[in-house]
C-alpha cells in the first residue's frame, strides 16, 4: 500500500516529544486515527494538525486526555456553527438583493 499521505507514528512522537501510548489514548477516546499498514502504525498527513493543536491544548493548557477531548469537540462544533452561519448568511444576501 502507498504510504505518501501517512507519517510514521515513531517520526511523530520524536518530532513531539510524546510516548506511543499517549497517542494510542488520543485514538482511544477518538481524536486521531492510527492506521496499522504492513506491521506499521501511521497517521494520515491531513491530520497532524490536528495533533498539533491537541498538543499545544495539552502543553500550553496542561490539559489532560478529557479535558482535551472536550475542548477539542467544543472547537469542531464551534467551526461548524461558523461555516453554517457563512453559508446562512451568504443565502440571505441572495435574497436581500432581489
């Protein structure tokens, strides 16, 4: 299988500075996904930032794993009420222009 759009979860916790088992906690409570690819484990490129924020909560914050979980489904619901307001709002100027 083509691994270009994944990164070795070992070439992450060096580049963090995080344990395997910090990791496998995040994929646990379903903040990332680890893929396991011939023996290998792997993250999709697309969401390492994701993790970056999850570790600057952590870091920064001195959040734990729940805390962490929180604040970070409170952010995505957050974006998402934002880009349904955009898309709402844009809808209304179609109809103030008539």
């Amino acid at each position: 299988m083509d691994t270009t759009h994944f990164i070795p979860i070992s070439k992450l916790c060096s580049s963090y500075n995080v344990t395997i088992s910090f990791l496998e906690e995040l994929e646990d409570i379903g903040l990332i996904s680890i893929i396991n690819i011939e023996k290998q484990y792997y993250m999709d490129t697309d969401a390492v930032g994701s993790l970056d924020k999850i570790l600057r909560m952590q870091r920064e914050l001195n959040l734990n794993i729940e805390g962490i979980d929180i604040v970070f489904n409170l952010l995505q619901k957050v974006d998402a009420l934002q880009a349904e307001l955009s898309n709402l709002q844009n809808r209304l100027r179609l109809y103030e222009h008539d």
